[in-house]
C-alpha cells in the first residue's frame, strides 16, 4: 500500500494525469487509486503509467472514453492524500 499527495492534475481524451508526491511505500504499473466519495463508495482506478521525475511523480489511469476522463477532473483532487494498493 502507498500514500501519494496530489499537487496537480490534467486530463487527456484516454487518461487522467495525476501529479504529486509519494508519501509512503512504492507505486507502479498495474495497482489501483482509490479516492474516498463518502465512508461507503470508493472511485477506483487502474494505474497505467507511472513517471518519477525529481520534483514529483506523475501517474497515468486509462480512461475507456472523455466522459470518464471529465469524471475524475470533477472529483476535484488537488490537494488530496490518496491510497494506492
């Protein structure tokens, strides 16, 4: 299990961009985000890519359509501490 805080995000047509910094643990291809809605729901998604440059790391989820994509921009996750497993 990983903690990563976000500082940025971006969208594409097939991805969400997440950008931001590893608190605890290692994260790679293939584990899944999982961002908190209430105490019941998590939004999950599939880690896809990861980049780790010197300032940050960046993280790519496929998204199946744009639709997807504008969802997970909606969430508004700047700023947030996520689990990564």
């Amino acid at each position: 299990m990983a903690r990563f805080r976000i500082i940025q995000t971006s969208k594409e047509e097939d991805a969400f961009i997440i950008y931001g910094h590893l608190l605890e643990g290692q994260i790679h291809e293939g584990m899944q985000i999982h961002v908190p809605l209430n105490n019941s729901l998590d939004v999950t998604g599939v880690i896809n890519e990861v980049i780790k440059n010197p300032h940050h790391h960046e993280i790519a989820i496929e998204c199946s359509n744009a639709d997807e994509a504008d969802f997970w921009d909606i969430l508004n996750l700047i700023g947030e501490v996520i689990v990564i497993k």
